[in-house]
C-alpha cells in the first residue's frame, strides 16, 4: 500500500514517546481511574473495526457498487495495522484489497468476519477461528464464529492476536454466550501476548455482555455456572473520551450520531491507549457503510 505523506507521518507519531496518563471511567465506583503509564519501548499497533453492510442486499442508491470507493478511501485513512471487518463478501473484501494492496486478508472458512492487516510490517504467523454459538431455537439467533489471527513484527518479533466478532442482532442471551465462550478461548492461549477485540456487538455499552467484557459482572457458562471473565477489558474509545455523548455507531446510510455504541475495539485492561475515534468520513452526503468504523491505536 502506498502511503501518503500525512498517512506516513500518523505512523511516525504512532512511535512518539508520550507523558500523559489517558483516564477513563470508571463506572463501578463513579470515578474516573488512571489508566497505565505508557511501557517503555512498546508494540504499538493501530487497529480498527469496520461493520462494511452486506453487499448482497437491495440498497439502491448505497448499494456497494456506489459506495465502493468510498469504502476504499476510508480503510485507506485509517491507517490501520489490522482491521476486523464484518459482514463483507468475498467479492468487497476483494475490492478492497485491490484498491488497497498493501493489505492481506484472512478470513475463517465462508465467515464475513475477516482480518485485514499490513503485510509489509507484519508477517500471519498463526490464524483460525472458533464457534461462539450454535444456532439454537431458544437463542433465537444464528449460529456465529470468532476469526482471529497471530500477527509478528517482521522488524522486532513482536506479536499479537486479533480477535474479530459479529454477535448476533436478535437474541442477548446469543451475545452472553458468545461472549462467555470468547473470553474463555483468549485466555487459553499460551504465552501472555497483547491481544485486541474487534466487533460489531450488537448491543449498548451497559448492556449485560458489554459490562461482562469489561470484567464488570459475571455470566453464566454453558454448565450455569457463574463465569467471571479472567481476561477484563476496556473500550479504547471510552478510555479517552468518557463523557462523550453522541456515539452511536450504527448511523444507517443518514450518519445518525444518535444511539448506541456497538462497535469496539477492546484491549485489555491496563493497555495504554495513545488515541481512539470513530470515523464519520462522508462524501457528498453518502457514507461507506451504515456503520462508522472505530479505531485505536494502542501500546
């Protein structure tokens, strides 16, 4: 991928020493805690999320051939390491690719859910995906995946995993499963490497999933047991900008600002977060999806 000047100088920051504390909110006690100091001489990664809306459906004037470009231009201005993307087909993921080829993509058998990343700066060690729920009547949500891949640092060596997710639109208790399972399947990873979470959640930042992610409450696991989730995170956007209001993310092809925030990207808790945002890149009145992506860069 050719990189343009500003795009070339957004990395060069990225490695800028910083000497702030980022802080965020901290819902359980009503204060707001410190996050951690930045390491020393970290792994900084920029990474994104992207719910892309399903090529195949009938949106007239938003139909992917019309927003195609746009869609491009975007992912382009993100500037990403990886970028979990949901929804697309083979085909926009191939469009995508190919206005942008310094990206690689893997995707988990005929899942939507694909990992985008920088080929030139990491090299796909390891990769996979796993089975977040079944489709089950009394769920009354559809059967859903997790694709995740290993990404190495071809300069330094340094790793991490990207987790990517769709949870379902229909059922909470599809999206407390799913969730209970996910955490599970990070923490069971050997070796204690820095991971991220991407997704489109479909569900608001109190909602019972969210708070459980967040290490906030427990869930029940599949024996109905209690689960308290051994890998907490935090929202990288709300590490930043806690009292931010307008944050929906699901705008629809109007740009809504209205709503809730249902895409994330998650990291764990005490990663140093350097800057987090959600995109409403428009064109003439149009947009690139009915979602906004989010990204973040963090250390």
């Amino acid at each position: 991928m050719r990189l343009s000047g500003a795009a070339l100088a957004s990395f060069a920051l990225v490695g800028v020493a910083l000497v702030c504390c980022a802080e965020r909110r901290d819902e359980r006690r009503g204060e707001r805690t410190a996050v951690t100091a930045r390491p020393a001489d970290p792994l900084v990664a920029r990474v994104a999320s992207f719910n892309l809306r399903w090529g195949g459906f009938d949106d007239g004037d938003d139909a992917w051939p019309r927003r195609r470009a746009l869609a491009a231009e975007v992912l382009r201005s993100l500037a990403a390491d990886s970028i979990g993307g949901q929804e697309p087909t083979p085909a926009q993921v191939d469009d995508l690719v190919a206005a942008n080829p310094g990206f690689a993509r893997f995707r988990h058998g005929d899942r939507t859910q694909p990992i985008l990343y920088r080929a030139d700066r990491f090299e796909l060690a390891d990769a996979g995906g796993f089975l977040l729920v079944e489709a089950t009547p009394g769920l009354e949500g559809s059967e859903r995946h997790c694709t995740w891949v290993r990404l190495v640092e071809r300069e330094t060596g340094r790793a991490y995993v990207h987790y990517n997710v769709h949870l379902d639109h229909r059922s909470a208790a599809s999206r407390r499963r799913s969730a209970v399972r996910l955490v599970r399947a990070i923490a069971a990873r050997a070796g204690g490497e820095p991971f991220v979470v991407t997704g489109d959640f479909n569900c608001g930042e109190e909602s019972a999933t969210m708070a459980f992610l967040r290490g906030e409450r427990t869930l029940p696991g599949d024996e109905g047991a209690p689960v308290e989730n051994p890998v907490p995170m935090i929202d990288t956007f709300r590490a930043l900008h806690p009292d931010a209001d307008e944050v929906g993310t699901a705008g629809g092809f109007g740009g809504d600002r209205d709503g809730e925030k249902i895409d994330h990207v998650l990291v764990a808790a005490g990663t140093f977060v350097e800057d987090a945002s959600i995109v409403r890149t428009a064109r003439d009145g149009r947009f690139p999806s009915d979602h906004f992506p989010v990204v973040a860069t963090v250390a």
